[in-house]
C-alpha cells in the first residue's frame, strides 16, 4: 500500500472516470491498471467515483425529464466531466464520509436526444453505451442487474460477476450475460442483438422454448411470429459495421440508399426520404453520422439523383431525362 492521503486518492480517481467516460487510450488503459495495482484503495476509490458521476449523469436526466431543453454534439459531457475535475477536495471529502457510495441506482433512467450518444459507467464496474434518441432504465439488486431498453439502443461491457447476472429486456425479448459484451438495438416488430465478446443467451417472455446461445461475432434477431411463437436468427456478422455508430460513424457497407436514409434519419432532425425508384440502389461508404450533406451529395452523384430540399425535409428523386 502507498502512503498516498485517501483524500489524494479520491481526486484521483475522479479525473480517471471522467477520463473513462470519453474512452480511454491504450496509454491510459495501461496506466490506469497501473495506479489500481499500486495501492488496495484505489480500486474502491473508483467505484465510490464511478457512483458519483452516476449521480451527475441521473440529476442531468431529471432536469431533461422535467421538460429541461437539451442539446449536444455526440458523446460530449463537459458540464459532467467538468464537474469531476474541478469539485477536488469536497468531492473526496464526500467520498470519504461514503455519502455517494450509499446511494443505490435503483429506476435510474438514461435518455439521449436526437444525435446524441453518451457512455455511461454503471455501478457493477460495467459500461454502457446508449446510442441516439435511445432510453434505457437500471435497476441493480444484490441478486441481479437488470436493464430495460425502452426504445433505441445500446451498447453493454458487462463485468463479471456469476451470483449477480446482468439482463437486457428489450420488449418480450430478454438477453443475459455473466461477463461479456454485446449490442441490443429495439425496433417496434423486432430486436436485434450483437455480440462483440463472450456468449449471451436470449429468449422470448411470450414463449417457453428454450433460449438461444450467440456467440461473439454473431447478430441474432428475434421476432414473434403470426402464431405468436419466438422466432430467432442468428448469423455470422462482422460487428465493425453494427455498431460503428459507437464512434460517431455510419459504415456503409452494401447498404441500399433507403436503409442509409434510415439509418442517418435517426441521428438527424433533418429527415431524409428517397423516391422508390432509386432506394434500392447500393452504396459503399463511410460518413460521420452528422454528415447529412455529405451523404445527400454522395448518394445523388452515386444514383444520378438530384437533391430537393424545404423545410427540414431532404429528397433525392431521380434527374429528369436530359
């Protein structure tokens, strides 16, 4: 053990979940592993950080849920992290007293606006990652963490931990892990499920069959069939183009020019349409999920489309005949 003052300690560990919060480099990764190994109160210290900002991020969802105007580029908290880095000794002042570390998260809700996507340290050591216009509510027990998607998706780093197993539901659908990592995308018919690391194992509310194993690099999707029995898809995918929204991009990868529309529509209030003639043509590309210009332009070169715009609205329709 270091001779380091708690009070130190506590700082400390504050700038590293702040740093957390916006990713971490491999630099960082190794020189975080290193400040925990040096001293046995590091590790509790962080956890007692990582509740604080919890609480942060969950009186900035009450303000948004009491009608508060928000807006902010993707994954940017700096009134958050701001916060962790300037508080300094009052802050591990109330670490100390363990004020923070009692407060359980208990019907925590996270919300994102449209364009927005914010990581999240949850207070098991996990991470979650919500994506745009998404909404998800934890309620952690000493016996199990469970996560409701209410609408959108996210993005889950499950620490390990068999006694307490972390579960996803997502409509009828459920999906569990011990410690692994996967992607849970809800749609109004449907929920697609991506696994980046480790097994998961999913399975219908609304059916007895048994549940379904997927394996990382599979996407599994699960729908209710007109008899109303669960119906499950696994495949192989490569998940770099899933869960790209993850950095802020839009990886197309032989997507037609209407399913691009869709995806771009959810990180936009710009809503883009494409006449039917021309949807079903396919693309190839990388954009920023802001770059609704960049898009609109490339795809209209791509198709020998013209660009109509009023209002909020983008069409791309077919040139007229020369």
């Amino acid at each position: 053990m270091s001779g380091e003052p708690s009070s130190r300690i506590d700082e400390d560990a504050c700038g590293w979940v702040a740093r957390m919060d916006r990713g971490l480099t491999s630099g960082e990764e190794a020189a975080l592993a290193t400040w925990l190994a040096s001293d046995d109160r590091k590790r509790g210290a962080l956890l007692r950080a990582q509740a604080a900002f919890r609480l942060l991020d969950r009186a900035r969802a009450l303000r948004v849920d009491a009608g508060e105007a928000e807006a902010g580029p993707v994954d940017e908290h700096p009134h958050s992290r701001r916060a962790l880095l300037g508080l300094g000794g009052g802050m591990a002042a109330l670490l100390a007293l363990g004020a923070v570390w009692r407060v359980r998260p208990r019907g925590q809700h996270i919300a994102t606006g449209v364009g927005e996507i914010r990581r999240l340290p949850l207070e098991d050591g996990s991470l979650a990652v919500v994506n745009s216009d998404s909404s998800v509510r934890v309620a952690f027990s000493a016996g199990g963490r469970e996560v409701e998607l209410v609408k959108g998706e996210a993005w889950f780093e499950v620490a390990h931990n068999k006694a307490r197993p972390f579960t996803v539901a997502a409509g009828a659908a459920r999906v569990r892990a011990v410690g692994t990592a996967f992607d849970v995308r809800r749609h109004r018919d449907r929920s697609e499920i991506v696994v980046t690391d480790g097994v998961v194992k999913i399975w219908s509310t609304r059916d007895a069959a048994a549940p379904t194993l997927v394996a990382a690099g599979h996407r599994a999707v699960l729908w209710h069939g007109v008899d109303g029995a669960a119906r499950v898809a696994v495949r192989a995918v490569d998940p770099e183009q899933p869960l790209a929204w993850r950095d802020g991009q839009i990886i197309l990868d032989d997507m037609t020019l209407a399913a691009a529309a869709d995806e771009f529509n959810r990180y936009n209030k710009m809503t883009l349409v494409i006449d039917p003639a021309i949807g079903g043509r396919r693309m190839i590309g990388s954009f920023r999920t802001n770059d609704v210009d960049g898009f609109v332009e490339a795809a209209a070169l791509l198709v020998g489309g013209r660009v109509a715009r009023a209002g909020n609205i983008i069409r791309i329709v077919p040139a007229p005949p020369p």
